[in-house]
C-alpha cells in the first residue's frame, strides 16, 4: 500500500502533505526531525491520510492537494483544519 499524508504543526499550526510506502516509519522520521521540511515545526500530529494500491495513485492525490486548488480547499474544509 501506498498513503498520501497530511501533518500539521502544533508549534505553527501548518500544513505539509507528503507521500509514502510506509506510514508508520515515515511518521517517525517526521516526529525525529529526521525531515528537513518539518524538522523545525515538531511537534506535529497526524491528521489524515488515504491509502492507494499503487504508488502513481498516491503521488497523484499528493500533487492534486499541493496545487491548493479546490481539492485542498475542500479537504481541509471536510477536516476542520
């Protein structure tokens, strides 16, 4: 399985969303401020994800969402975020 992820920040409240084949081991690299990108913003929470069969479904949601177009916007409206 494939999962595209969103985190949220509890030191700045923002959002990053990534991709990954492993959830959990991904997770701890975030929470280990192992991830340039969210190194600096720990601690930080789960807040969703989706998991798709194949990698190409995943990356694709991922980049649908990094467009902040009308997916993110109604995503983060469905999530109360």
């Amino acid at each position: 399985m494939y999962y595209m992820y969103i985190l949220k920040s509890e030191k700045d409240s923002r959002l990053y969303i990534g991709s990954t084949d492993n959830l959990r081991k991904r997770f701890s690299e975030h929470q280990a401020g192992k991830v340039p990108s969210t190194k600096y913003r720990i601690p930080i929470d789960l807040k969703y994800y989706e998991a798709y069969p194949e990698e190409w479904m995943a990356r694709k949601r991922e980049k649908q969402l990094k467009a902040f177009g009308k997916a993110y916007q109604e995503l983060k409206k469905r999530l109360m975020l």
